[in-house]
C-alpha cells in the first residue's frame, strides 16, 4: 500500500507544471528535498495561500485588520511547510535515498567485476 501512495505521490512531483513558478527549485530525483528547499516553497506557495484566505476573509468581514494579515502570512508558511514535509517531501525523499543507494550498489559491482579483470 505504502509503495502505490509512493508512486502516486513521485508521479505528481514530478509534472514540471507542479512545480510553477519555482521549477528551478526541484532537486534531480536522487536529491533530498531539504528544509531550504521547502523554505523557499514556502515563501512562494504559503504566500499565495496567505493570500486565499485574506480574500476569504475580506469578503466575509470587508476588512482586514494588520494582525490578520501578519497572522496569515505565518500561518500559511507555516501550513505549506509541515504540510510538505510530511507529504511529498517525505516520499520523494525515500525514493532519493533508494536511488542513491541503487547507484552505490551499481557502482561498487561495476567496481568488482572490473578488479577481477
């Protein structure tokens, strides 16, 4: 079951549309997606929620007072971050390791058959 949520969750990080406007930002599929990397993706897409929920909150209230939008600026960092973490970072994350060390065993075989030689 892990393995298909696996799947399904590379699948959608790896679409390059996913990953608009910060496509520079995704790491080779063999690479860690680190905390600097999901500061930066929070920056951008915790922003742009921060941003939903002042529209939502406008048009319920008609203003926005400046601790409501400080609050959800924090809060929607925040969110896009853990939410990250514990989502597609941690499965993209276990494929990174598993093809580092598929390269590492490929490299040491590679390594042996060519010291017998």
């Amino acid at each position: 079951m892990m393995d298909r949520i696996e799947a399904f969750m590379n699948k959608l990080t790896d679409i390059d549309w996913g990953w608009w406007p910060v496509l520079f930002l995704r790491p080779a599929k063999d690479k860690d997606i680190d905390n600097v990397i999901l500061l930066k993706l929070s920056l951008v897409f915790g922003s742009a929620l921060a941003v939903f929920w002042l529209l939502m909150i406008f048009l319920r209230r008609g203003f926005i007072t400046s601790g409501t939008f400080v609050l959800a600026f924090i809060l929607g960092w925040l969110f896009f971050f853990v939410g990250s973490k514990v989502s597609y970072a941690y499965f993209w994350n276990l494929r990174a390791r598993r093809l580092r060390k598929q390269r590492r065993e490929q490299s040491v075989a590679q390594n042996s058959r060519l010291s017998s030689f």
